[in-house]
C-alpha cells in the first residue's frame, strides 16, 4: 500500500511540475506578445488558457482523489493539501498572463509610448520567482522559499517604478497619452500580483516543511 501511495505522490509531483512549465511559458509569451506587439501570440495565449484550467481541475480531483484512498496524516496530507493550494495559485497566475495578452490586444496597432525597460525586469523577476517557488516545493527547501518571498520586495518596487514613470512622465504631461500608458499600467500590476501569487506557494511551502504559518507575518522568517 505504502509503494503504491508513493508512486501517487510522485504522479502528484509530475502533474503540478506540468502546470509550472506551462504557467511561465504563458507569462515569457505574454510579455514576447508585448514586446513585439503581436495580436497573434496574445490571441494563441488567450486561446491556451483553456489547457490550464482542466489540468488545474484534473490535479484537484487528483489530489481529493488521492485523500479519499489513503487517509494521509502529518506530512503527506500537508504535501497533498500544499499541491492543491499551490495548484489554485497556478491556475491564477495563468490568468493574470491571459490577462497581460489582453492588455496587448490593445496595444497591438500602437507604438510604444516608449522603449520597455522596468516591465520586462519584472517578468523575469516573476517567472524566477515561479520558476524557485517550485523548485522549493519539490524540494522542500525552506530556504529558497523565504528568498522567494523576500523578492516580492523587488516586484512591488519595479512596479512602482513603471507606475510612477508612466503617469509622472507621460499621463500628468499628456492625457493623450492614456490610452498607451494605461495598458502598461496593468501590465505592471498583473506582473505584480502574479509575484504575489508566487509569494503564497512560498509561504504554502514553508508551511508543508515547517509546519509554521509565516502568511502575514514576514517577521517569523528570519525565526526558521
């Protein structure tokens, strides 16, 4: 019973990493769309997210599935009660890049107000973040976790920056403007709360491993 529950869990692991790979490709796609304002790829995007939500739904029922069975205790209910958080944070995530490929819909037929410089820092900054989160979960590596929530600082200050920048700089000078600025307004602020969605599988992470709640109360990092 014991070989066959483990095998489970390693099925489990396969999936989410599944679900990862297909989350940061849709936010390197969403900021390529930008970048090269192509309607095409952000419409192939839009169209792909439909893919992630039946994964999401499948390791779900995977997981309640796999709880039924085996009645996991301690650890391994943690592990399985974690990849379905971690799993609901992906499929958000995924969102949140369907919704930056609509925000280049609109840009689409525009130029750029100016060249992209702070947005695509962010993006790399995200998908890294998503890219650790995972790695932390498979891993259970409580450190590399807290280095992940620990950078959702430097998510907040790029998107700060874009934001400042784009309304100081170009709204407050030109209102014609907002039809270009606003949709990189969004974009910043969709990259950023993709940064705090991963910022929540880290701290579910920390959880599953520690047994400790650090959500909301950063101060108890520096405790582990």
């Amino acid at each position: 019973m014991k070989r066959h529950f483990d095998e489970e869990l390693k099925e489990l692991h396969k999936r989410i990493l599944k679900m990862a790979t297909l989350v940061q490709e849709a936010i390197f796609k969403s900021i390529e769309a930008l970048k090269n304002r192509d309607k095409v790829v952000a419409q192939e995007l839009i169209n792909s997210d439909r893919q992630i939500d039946e994964l999401e739904l499948e390791i779900d029922e995977y997981c309640i599935d796999l709880i039924a069975r085996y009645q996991p205790v301690a650890g391994d209910l943690r592990y399985i009660t974690t990849g379905m958080k971690i799993n609901a944070e992906l499929e958000r995530i995924a969102d949140l890049a369907v919704d930056i490929a609509q925000r280049v819909l609109q840009l689409a037929d525009k130029p750029l107000l100016k060249p992209l410089e702070d947005i695509p820092k962010l993006s790399r900054l995200a998908q890294e973040m998503v890219r650790n989160s995972i790695d932390a979960f498979v891993n259970k590596d409580v450190e590399l976790a807290k280095r992940v929530v620990l950078s959702d600082t430097d998510a907040d200050k790029l998107r700060n920056l874009v934001q400042d920048e784009l309304v100081d700089d170009y709204m407050l000078r030109d209102a014609r403007t907002a039809d270009r600025a606003v949709p990189l307004l969004l974009i910043a602020r969709h990259l950023e709360r993709i940064c705090d969605h991963t910022t929540n599988i880290a701290e579910d992470v920390i959880y599953m491993v520690e047994g400790k709640v650090v959500k909301h109360h950063p101060e108890k990092l520096y405790n582990l």
